[in-house]
C-alpha cells in the first residue's frame, strides 16, 4: 500500500466493514423476510394439494363453499408456532360457526405433523409441504442458508376462492383474535357471497 493510503488504513477498513453488515444485513432480511411476491387480497387463492397429519391428499378446492384461514408456519414443535396452534384451536368453534375451516402449512412431513396434533391436541388440518412448493407458491419461503422454514403468513380465502386478507407479519400469540375480528368484518360486509 502506498504511503499515501497507510495512514487511512483504519478508516478503509472501518468503511468496508459497514458496507459489509449492511449488504449482509439486507440479504439476509429479504431471505427471512419473504411475501413480497404473495397471493393479493382479490386474487384467486393458487390451488394445491398437500398430504395431511393423517398422510391423506388434502386440496384447497375441497373447501369450496368455506372460508378458509390458510397459514403457514415455521416448525412442529416450536414455541411460536405451539402458541399459535393453540389459539387457532381454542377458537376452532368460533371459526366453525362462521363457516370457517383453518389449515396450517409448514415443511415437515405427516409424521411430524402427527405427533405435534396428538401431543398439543389439535384437530385442524396440518399438510406437510416437504417440497416447499406450496409455501413457495405462496412467497412464504424463509431461506435460513442451509435449511428453508414456511414463514409466518396466513391467508383468508373466502368461500369462492379469492384472496381477502392477507396478514405477513404475523404476532402468534393474537393472531387468532386478529382473523376472527377480520373474518367477522368481511362476512358483515358481505365479502364472499
């Protein structure tokens, strides 16, 4: 390095440093991130088929006629994701008498899924997304280097298949409450029919 420059040395690299965090930092946000490319409120809900809990093909078109509360999660078993089932559960009656059905979605296969139902007691529809075509179909991908998770994001799907609500930054411990409260919004308002 020329002498010129040895005296800046510090600073060079102090600078390249920052420039560093702050493209790292904003890769890595866009990669956990997810659902800039998701399904649009008014838009048809991409059709698919999934395996359940009980490794039985579950499609969304068979709910036809139904809202429907499609979310997707990162992890069987993990403390978020519990909470969230929990409540998602502990309000199943109230999604059921608004004609209401919920299904989660994240990568793990029907086995996994399976032993998250029997152990947290969960009577709703988890499908194993183990491709992540479906999470990817729906912008709900977080690539965490070497593993990729559904992302938090769910989806209100009206009884003819259009896209109502749409919610990416997801807080699991209210989150049921929150599609309830839009749910009644949407219905009052005559949404779907």
């Amino acid at each position: 390095m020329s002498k010129k420059y040895q005296g800046n040395a510090p600073m060079i690299f102090v600078f390249l440093t920052i420039i560093t965090v702050i493209l790292v930092a904003a890769v890595g946000y866009r990669a956990v991130r997810a659902g800039d490319k998701a399904p649009a409120v008014g838009s048809t809900a991409p059709d698919f088929t999934l395996n359940s809990q009980e490794n039985k093909p579950v499609s969304l078109h068979d709910f036809k006629g139904k809202w429907v509360v499609l979310y997707f999660y990162p992890k069987d078993f993990t403390s978020g994701c519990t909470v969230e089932a929990h409540n998602f559960q502990r309000d199943q009656a109230q999604y059921e008498a608004k004609n209401a059905a919920i299904i989660g979605v994240s990568m793990q296969d029907p086995d996994s899924h399976q032993k998250f139902c029997t152990k947290e007691g969960l009577t709703f529809k988890l499908l194993a997304d183990t491709d992540s075509h479906v999470s990817s179909e729906y912008d709900s991908v977080m690539n965490m280097g070497v593993a990729k998770l559904s992302a938090r994001h769910t989806f209100l799907v009206d009884p003819n298949g259009v896209v109502q609500k749409v919610w990416l930054d997801v807080k699991p411990e209210k989150h049921s409450a929150e599609v309830l409260a839009a749910l009644d919004d949407l219905q009052k308002n005559g949404a779907g029919k």
